[in-house]
C-alpha cells in the first residue's frame, strides 16, 4: 500500500486526467449526434422528425388495405398516381427554373401547407393549420414520399392537395387515409423521387436571408474591429500607460508586484527550457566525437549547458522566494493554470474570423488525430514526471524483501517505463542446494 | 457633467464622455449604468455592488451562466480581490474594502478602469462567448485536454491505496485515450461528408459550404431563430465595442482626474487578505517539478563535464601550441556560443511564428488553395508532426531514465531474475 499523501495525490492526478478525457468524449459524442441527425432524412422547413407509425392508425372504418383493394380505391390509386407524377414534374421544373430565398420556406410554417408542424407540435395544429387539420395526415404520408428538396414545393402542393381531397372526397378519417396513402404511395414507388437527404439534395440549401444579412454584418464587425486593434491610436495608448503609471505610483509601492499569472507563465518557460535543454545534454552526451575538434567543442557546449541550467535553477529559487514573502495568491475562479492563454502571451489575439483549409476527409482526420496526440503525449509526459516523483523515491526507501516490494517494483517499472502498457515478469530463482 | 470651464473643446468632450461611458457600458456584458460610473468617482456608495458584479463577471475566467448570478455578494466581492491580487493589482485599498457593498465604488472603478488599460477587456469578453457559425478547430493546444472548473473532489482516494489500483487507473485511461481517437475520427470522417454534400450552398464564396452549425439550422428552424437572436445581439455588442474605442481617449483624460480625488496611500505594508481557500498548489506543484529536474540534470552534467575536462586537458598537454591552434579554439568557442544563444531564445521568445491563438474556422476545398491569412492543413500537419516527435523523444527519454534508475535499485538483488515484456 502506497502512504496516504502520496496515493491522494496520484489518485488526484490520474482522475484529472480521466475527468478531463471524459469531457472531451462528452464533447465529441454530442458533436457526432448532431452530424449523425443531418446525414440522415430530414426535412429542411419543418420540424418533421418521425414517421407516422402504422399500427395506430387503424382504427376507423377503413379496412387494412392489405387485403385487396376495392375498385374504388384503385381509382383512387391511380388518380394519386397521377397527382404524385404530376407534383414531381412541377417541382422538378421549379428547381430547374432557379433559386429562390429560403426565407419563405421558413415563413411556411405560418402557413398551412406544412405538416411538419403538425407532426411536432400537435397542439398547435389546430388552430394553425386550420381546415386542413384533417387532411395533413393523410398528406403526410403524400408528403413522406414526395418530400421537396428546398420545401418550396409547398407552394404548389396545395393545389395537388386540394385535388386530391376533392377526389378523396370528404374521406378524411385521418389514420386510414394516411395508411391507405402509404400503400398506395409505396405501390407507386418507382415514380416517385425519395426523402431529402444532404447527399442528395444538400447543395440545393440555401441560408435565410436574414441569417446571411446578420453573419455577413457580424464578419465585418469582427474584422473592423481587428484592424482598429492592430491601429490602436497613439493617444488611447498613451493615455493608458500614463494610467498605469499613475496608479501605480499611486499605490506606495514603486515596483510592480510579481502577479501569479506571471509566476505561472515564467514557470511554464523554465519548463521549456528544461526540456530543450535535457534533449541536447542527451544529444551530446551520445554523440561520439571524431577528432579533438569536436571534442572540444563537445567539451564547450556541455560546460555552456551547464551554465545554463544553473542559471534556470537559480531563476526558479528567486521565483519561489518571491512567491513565499507574498503567499501564493490561489487561483480565483476555476482553474487557470491551463485555462489561461498560455499561448496568447506572445501573440496577439486576432479577432476576425480565420479559415484553415483542408483538402480531403483523410487529411482532416490526419489533423485531428494528430492534434490528440500531441495532447495526449503532453498528459502522459506530465504523468511520468508526477509519477516519477512519487514511485522512485518509494522503492529506493522501501525494504526489499516481501512480495509486497516486489509488486511496487513490477507496477513502477510498467508504470514508468512502459507507460502501463506492459508488464515484466519476475522470476525468483532460489539456488537449490 | 462638468461644464464649468467655458471653451468649446470642453464642450465637446463633456458631450464625448457620457457617450463614452454609455459605449463601454455597453460592450461589457450586464454593463451599468453610465451613472454608476458617474457616482463612483464620488465615491457614493449605491454605486459599490454593481461594480463588484462587473468586475466579477469580467475576471471570472468561467462562461457566464445562471449559476454565475446566484453567488452571493460577499463571495463575489472575495473572488474579485483574489483575482485582482492575483493579476498583480498595486493598491493595496482594493484588499482592505468591505464585502458587503457598502463603499469602495472609486476604489473599484480605478481596478477596472486598471483592468481595461491593460488588456482589450471587452474584446476578450466578446470573443469569449462568441458565436461559432462555423465548424471551428483551435490550432493551439493550450486547452488540449484541459478540464475546466475545479476539479470535481473524488470520495474514494481518501486513505492508503494499493499501487494496483494506479495501475488501473492508467490502464482506464489509456483505454479512454482509444476512444477518443476513434470517436474523433468518426467524427472529422462525417464533417467532411457534411461539407461535402453542401458545396455550392453558401452565399460567402470564399466558405463554399455550409457548416454544421448552419446545417443545423435549416434543420431546426426555432433553434435557427435563436441562433439569429444571439448573432444580432453580439453585432450590436460589437458595434458598442468600436464605439467605445473611438472614444476611448475622453474616458482616459476623466479617470485621471478620478485619480487625482483619490488620497495618496501611504506606503505601509498593508495586511495581507484572507482568501479563498481554493486550489492551494496550482502552479507551486509545477515549479517544484521544474526544480526537481532541473537539479537532476545539473547532477548528470555536473560529473559528466568533470570526466571530459580532464580527459581534454590531459589530451590537449600533449597536442602542441600555435596560433592556429587557439585560432581553432577560438572559433570552436564561438560557434557554440552561437548555438547555444539560438537555444536559449527557443524559450525565451514564445514560439516566435506562432498560428494566432483562437479557434479556425474549418473549411473543404478540393484544390486546397488558401489566402495570405489562411492556414492550409498540410503546413499545421507537418508543425503538429515535429511536436510530436520532440514529445515522442522527451518520453523516451524519461522511460529510459527510469528503467536505469529501476534496474539500479531493484537489480542488486540476488535470487530474482527481472525478464522485461517483450518489445513492441
């Protein structure tokens, strides 16, 4: 058993990590739902999201047209047929014809001519869709088969509708009908053109108008406000560091405090520089010098290393001074330490919106994987060091003897050097006497 | 308003500076009142709670929300000297205010007014709860996979725990590593199909296609609305926000005559606060760290230069002496020297051609062509690939590290043979 501190702090440490992998997952779930919903069939205007089932609908006077029809229904049939043939060529001449604003698609939902409504909010149905309340069941079912790439079809449905209710007649038992509908539509299937799906029909979207007036606004805004930023004029600049300066004399104190974001980003750099500085001693450390020359030189660089580290060293302990006289100030709200831009130091923020272009699905999921994994890399080398910290010096202090060091042996040596991938076997070879 | 010198310059900037404050006050989210303003630097009390609200929605580095507004005053108050404190405030009158909003309203005006000279406070707001009409990607890595919010506290880990237990741990989270690289590639695999598919669509030529988001909202019309709320409210807070910078040199000429109302603070040590006992050791863990490696490494250098001074000196007694020989040194010394600065500004500058921080806004294109200011996947490729095999190197390296430090401790034992798990 690890002491208790310790366990707390790597128990801590690896949850932190795995809330972390979890909210990500979270995000990335919710992302895919989303791109799951829009491949499939939907309908752009409405909210239209199901399909009628079949089994309720049979409840009134209408037989289940499973069995055969009645000559009148096969009239019907036809005459249905006929509408559906004639709806697609309309529409099919209305698309060719051009484009036109997506935004009277949206306002068709005050109108009558969309179900969709109906399907999703049946409370409003009623009153919105007035005296056709009864006929947009069974149209859904005209409607799931001959769904319009734009729903500007609508406009013209009607007309097929009216037709076909006054060939129906006042036969308008919601269910039957639309199940007689979805018969008789699937009868007529070859004709008629199938659901809107984005791989079909996506290109053919258009944004509302509104929507496009606000975004094309909204990007210039962004970009007028990045170039006054970049041009910031020389009296707000003046004035503010004037301000700065004042307040500060103001405060009795004429050096400015060193702030925890600042101890923060220095440390980060130290950071750095630690690594940096480890992969070249490792470089030259290696590297086999052929003649004096590089010797010497090889001799020069380490002993500049050197200095160098002592220098980072000596930096840390004056940070850590400063950082004891004045107590460590906790973080406010949140966490900052890596929610803060630590990268935002150096660059400036750039406000206007940027594009990053990419070429194909297998490039963006080059990018994406690569981006995780430099992530992740970056959570698993400060795992090793956290872990580093807090195993090593337990097996040097703990009694080698009892199976219970060599289990902390076997899980250091898997955590630390085979990133908990694999295990070494140890084998006890007693010598027989 | 003060009217009281009589030329028209004075004139016109009485009129500039209401507007002024009404611009900032309205680039700011829930901004008072340009009579708050007014009032503070009066230092009238009735003035004091909106600016603690203010400042607290400002410094808070959390995306407002309901859950922001219900904290009580008091705590507000807290959080907000904390901040400030920590972001390096120097008037120590700020720490010794009431919490409870009864007075402290020029003091409080002067922190924000510190705050916004710093930094471009409302530009950083705004972009904070921008409104993403695209499918954005973040080139920087700053927020990777960091959570946010403290850390949820864990019942479990209370006592001792068996080294098995971390070990399974590691084992959970490198499963949960797999997954999101799966997840994540579903996930490119269907935006790309979505791009795809709406080529063609979109009014702006240079995007081509529509995103998710706008997908999304031909889909969903009521959410389409909303979507169109929100767009038209950060355009207005966005045209505040060039007002205000218009403006701006009118506020700065009033805040330094509120300044001067102030008294002079003697220079006493002021006592330190009491805060929040929040996370004690963010940052102080990561220096400890630094310094723990950092002296490793001073060790390691330590006796490995001694060994190859010696070794040099011995060496160089025996070669002879000339100029062409301290002419060679010489130049050996410079070239290092050269080498070694190079190193040192790899840390000292951050990363100097760095991709802005902020998120992209991710765009298909069969050529692949991109403007000046855009950035091509391919170039992001290649950077994130040098990343990743520099991070590559530095884990190596520790793993090595330890499997030496391992096999010193645990090899001395007789009786036990160590058989490591076969090579990848």
């Amino acid at each position: 058993m690890l002491p208790a501190d310790c366990s707390r702090r790597l128990v801590d440490e690896l949850q932190g990590a795995l809330d972390a992998c979890a909210q990500r997952q979270l995000q990335l779930e919710q992302s895919l739902r989303v791109c799951r919903r829009l491949l499939q069939a939907w309908e752009p205007t409405g909210t239209w999201a199901w399909e009628p089932p079949p089994e309720p609908e049979t409840n009134e006077e209408d037989p289940l047209p499973a069995c055969t029809p009645s000559p009148q229904d096969l009239k019907e049939l036809e005459f249905l047929t006929r509408a559906l043939e004639k709806a697609v060529g309309v529409r099919r001449g209305i698309t060719k014809a051009g484009e036109r604003n997506k935004a009277p698609s949206l306002k068709s939902r005050s109108i009558v001519t969309s179900p969709g409504t109906t399907a999703s909010t049946p409370p409003q149905s009623p009153g919105q869709v007035g005296g056709h309340a009864s006929d947009t069941r069974p149209t859904k079912g005209l409607r799931q088969t001959t769904v319009p790439a734009k729903g500007r079809p609508e406009r013209r449905l009607p007309s097929v509708r009216d037709r076909t209710r006054a060939g129906i007649g006042a036969r308008a038992p919601r269910s039957g009908a639309g199940l007689r509908n979805q018969h008789m539509a699937s009868l007529a299937a070859p004709q008629a053109p199938e659901a809107f799906t984005l791989k079909e029909k996506g290109h053919l979207l258009r944004l509302p108008a509104a929507f496009r007036k606000a975004a094309s606004q909204n990007s210039s805004l962004w970009v007028q406000l990045s170039s006054m930023q970049t041009s910031d004029s020389m009296d707000a600049t003046a004035a503010k560091t004037q301000f700065l300066q004042n307040v500060q004399t103001t405060s009795g104190r004429s050096q400015p405090r060193l702030s925890a974001a600042e101890v923060e980003a220095e440390v980060r750099r130290l950071q750095k520089a630690c690594s940096l500085l480890r992969l070249r001693v490792r470089e030259e450390l290696s590297a086999a010098p052929m003649d004096w020359m590089q010797e010497y030189r090889c001799l020069l660089t380490l002993e500049g290393l050197q200095a160098m580290v002592g220098q980072c060293l000596q930096r840390l302990q004056e940070l850590r001074a400063a950082v004891a006289e004045q107590p460590p100030l906790p973080c406010p709200v949140g966490r900052s330490p890596r929610a803060l831009p630590s990268c935002g130091g150096g660059a400036e923020p750039t406000w206007s919106p940027q594009l990053l272009v990419y070429s194909s699905t297998q490039e963006l999921q080059t990018l994406a994987a690569l981006k995780l994994r430099v992530a992740v890399l970056d959570q698993q080398i400060h795992l090793e060091k956290v872990l580093m910290a807090e195993l090593l010096p337990l097996v040097s202090a703990a009694q080698p003897e009892g199976p219970s060091w060599l289990t902390l042996c076997r899980a250091a040596h898997s955590l630390l050097c085979e990133g908990g991938a694999r295990v070494l076997t140890i084998l006890r070879d007693e010598p027989v006497d | 308003m003060r009217r009281r010198r009589v030329d028209p310059a004075a004139g016109a900037r009485a009129g500039a500076l209401p507007e002024a404050i009404a611009a900032l006050s309205r680039s700011l989210p829930s901004g008072p009142s340009p009579e708050i303003f007014r009032r503070a630097k009066f230092d009238r009390p009735e003035a004091t709670s909106a600016l603690w609200q203010l400042l607290f929605r400002v410094l808070s580095p959390l995306p407002a929300g309901n859950a922001l507004a219900s904290i009580a005053l008091e705590v507000q108050a807290r959080l907000v000297k904390s901040a400030l404190c920590s972001q390096g405030y120097p008037r120590p009158a700020l720490a010794q205010l009431p919490e409870d909003g009864s007075q402290g309203s020029r003091e409080l005006l002067l922190a924000l007014s510190w705050l916004l000279a710093r930094g471009p406070v409302p530009e950083q707001m705004l972009a904070q709860t921008r409104v993403p009409l695209g499918d954005e990607m973040t080139v920087c890595q700053c927020e990777a996979l960091a959570s946010l919010g403290p850390p949820a506290p864990h019942m479990e880990a209370e006592g001792p725990v068996d080294v098995r237990r971390v070990q399974w741990l590691m084992g959970k989270l490198r499963f949960r590593w797999r997954q999101l690289v799966s997840s994540q590639q579903e996930q490119c695999a269907l935006l790309s199909k979505i791009h795809l598919y709406t080529r063609g669509c979109h009014s702006d030529q240079s995007l081509g296609h529509l995103s998710v988001t706008e997908a999304e909202m031909l889909r969903d019309p009521e959410g389409g609305q909303q979507l169109l709320r929100t767009l038209e409210h950060e355009n207005r807070r966005l045209e505040a926000v060039l007002a205000w910078r218009r403006a701006e040199p009118v506020f700065w000429q009033w805040m330094d005559t509120v300044l001067g109302t102030c008294a002079p603070e003697a220079p006493a040590a002021a006592s330190q606060p009491t805060f929040l006992p929040w996370v004690p050791e963010c940052g102080d863990g990561e220096l400890e760290l630094v310094v723990r490696e950092l002296q490793t490494l001073e060790e390691e250098l330590r006796e490995a230069v001694e060994r190859r001074r010696v070794a040099w000196e011995a060496k160089a007694r025996g070669c002879g002496r000339g100029p062409e020989w301290s002419a060679a040194r010489r130049a050996s010394r410079e070239t290092v020297e050269k080498e070694l600065g190079a190193l040192q500004r790899c840390w000292e500058q951050d990363s100097g051609p760095a991709p802005a921080h902020g998120p992209y806004r991710l765009v298909r294109r069969e050529d692949g062509a991109a403007g000046d200011r855009d950035l091509r996947a391919a170039e992001l490729i290649r950077t994130l690939r040098s990343q990743e095999a520099c991070l590559e190197a530095v884990l190596r390296q520790l793993q090595r590290q330890c499997r030496q430090e391992l096999a010193r401790l645990a090899g001395a034992l007789p009786g036990l043979i160590w058989i490591p798990p076969p090579g990848r």
